[in-house]
C-alpha cells in the first residue's frame, strides 16, 4: 500500500466530527472574567471514519477589550 500523504502532511485517513462548545466559569458572564480566572471549554469529538486516528483540537483566544501594553523601554 503506497500513503496518500507523506508523514506530517497534516492529513489524515480518516475524519472527525466536533460537537457543541461547552463553555464553564465560576462567573457566569464571560465578559467579567478576570486575569488569573479559570474558563473550562469542552467540546465533544468523535472520529466518524473507517480507520483509527488522531485529531489535535486548537483554541485562540484574544482580549476584545484590552489592547495589548508596549513597554516604553
């Protein structure tokens, strides 16, 4: 058997599917979370394809309030 991809292609054989997001704080409105505070995401994913793989799952985030502080240095 001759691989579709080559190692590290970023492809897989099979395929994946991500179910609603979850999101958890010990404060309910997202926009009072403090520095320092604890945000749980979960997400259920599922591989859905014929053959056994791996999946890695990002999260970006940015500050919608905030701009980010240069040092004057």
């Amino acid at each position: 058997m001759v691989p579709r991809f080559t190692f590290g292609h970023g492809l897989s054989y099979t395929t994946f599917s991500y179910g609603p997001l979850r999101v958890e704080t010990a404060d309910l409105q997202l926009a009072a979370v403090r520095d320092g505070a604890t945000i749980r995401l979960e997400v259920p994913l599922s591989n859905t394809g014929d053959r056994f793989g791996y999946e890695v799952t990002l999260v970006f985030n940015r500050d919608r309030v905030k701009p980010l502080v240069y040092s004057k240095h």
